[in-house]
C-alpha cells in the first residue's frame, strides 16, 4: 500500500547550518516532513550574527520577525538597505541577492517561509557581494 501524506506535528529540537552561514531550527521541510512546495522553520540570529550574501533561486520568501530587529543589504550589488523589526513582515522576491544581519544588542528572532521544500537547495552563495559591506557596517535606520 502506498503512503499517503499525512498531518504531522514538528517539535522544535533539531538545528541546522545553512549555507548562508547562520543557523535554523528545522522545521517544515521536505526532508522533515515530506514537503511538496513549502518550508517553514525557525531563526533565531544572535548580535553580531551576519549571513553570506546570497539568493534563493526561482524561491520566494516570506519573513514574520517575532522578536528584536534586523538590517537587510539586498539588491544588485547589495546597494538598497532595509530594517525589520518585530510585529513586521518582509517579503524576498526569488532571485533577490541579499545580505542580512543584526548589529545587536539584543537576539532577533523570525519564522522563515519559502516557497523551496528543499530549504538549501535553492541557496545560491554570492561571494562576490560579501566584501562590499564590511562586518561592522550598518545601514541607515539601525
């Protein structure tokens, strides 16, 4: 008999690293539950905490900051600058370069959803972006 997809409830005990450099509590996944054209998970980015410039291939995102805030580089050469803070949504477009980060002093924290069941799987690494704004560069607004 075939298995046929089925709720499931996911406890938040299992982390991961992406290849944007940060760490994400796993979630809804295509690898955890099966996931067909969504991913959920959680992240918690600690002051300090900068990712790698990258892009989510043919993936939209979509960004629900429970707690603190954080700066977001983003667009052709990470020219445009952004700030979210908590109660507030972001939208990514797929193919968007970005680079997010939190300058501190306190943990932002957000639940992540993209389009990509395969979370990693779409991560395109820029490293030719990273340099252009140095670790401790912050953007206006932070």
């Amino acid at each position: 008999m075939e298995n046929s997809p089925t709720c499931r409830v996911v406890r938040d005990d299992d982390s991961y690293e992406g290849k944007q450099g940060l760490t994400y509590m796993a979630g809804i996944s295509a690898e955890r539950v099966g996931a067909q054209a969504i991913c959920m998970h959680l992240l918690r980015l600690p002051p300090g905490a900068r990712a790698k410039a990258h892009l989510h291939q043919s993936h939209e995102t979509a960004i629900y900051v429970l707690s603190g805030r954080a700066g977001m580089w983003f667009g052709e050469n990470l020219a445009e600058h952004l700030v979210v803070q908590a109660g507030e949504y972001l939208y990514i477009p797929a193919g968007v370069p970005h680079l997010p980060y939190n300058p501190g002093p306190t943990e932002a924290v957000a639940v992540l959803a993209r389009t990509d069941p395969n979370e990693q799987e779409s991560v395109l690494l820029r490293p030719d972006l990273d340099a252009i704004h140095g670790p401790d560069e912050v953007g206006p607004g932070m």
